[in-house]
C-alpha cells in the first residue's frame, strides 16, 4: 500500500513547523505504526489471543475505576 504524503511550506513558515507538520501527518496516517506491524507476520490467531487479550486489560481497568468511584460515594 503506498501513500502519498505532501507538506507544501507555507509563507514565512520556518523548517521546524513545516516538518512538525509532516511528521504529525505521518502519525495520523498511522504510517509507522503499520511498517512495525507488517515486520513480522502474525498468525490471525495470534492476533486473535492478542486483541482479546488487550480488551480483558481495558475492560479490567474500567472495572477498577468504576469500583472506585462507587466505594467514593458509597
């Protein structure tokens, strides 16, 4: 898959921002983020255990949170 990323300098606009601006368009194209991810190939259902795995530690840490506001107010 290719992208095509282009940063046009703007008037009177230094380096340092035009290439904040480039590296903050990289990081919402999630650019690196897929190069790390299409380094090394995962099986699916390693994905799999990965993803459920990362949902029962966000689910566990609301539960916490939710746990300590009602002994708070309790």
């Amino acid at each position: 898959m290719g992208y095509h990323l282009e940063v046009k300098a703007r008037p009177r606009e230094t380096a340092e921002k035009l290439i904040k601006r480039f590296s903050r368009k990289v990081k919402e194209a999630r650019i690196v983020e897929e190069y790390r991810e299409r380094m090394y190939y995962i099986k699916p259902s390693a994905k799999r255990r990965q993803a459920a795995a990362r949902r029962k530690k966000v689910l566990e840490k609301l539960r916490k949170e939710t746990n300590k506001t009602l002994i708070r107010k309790g």
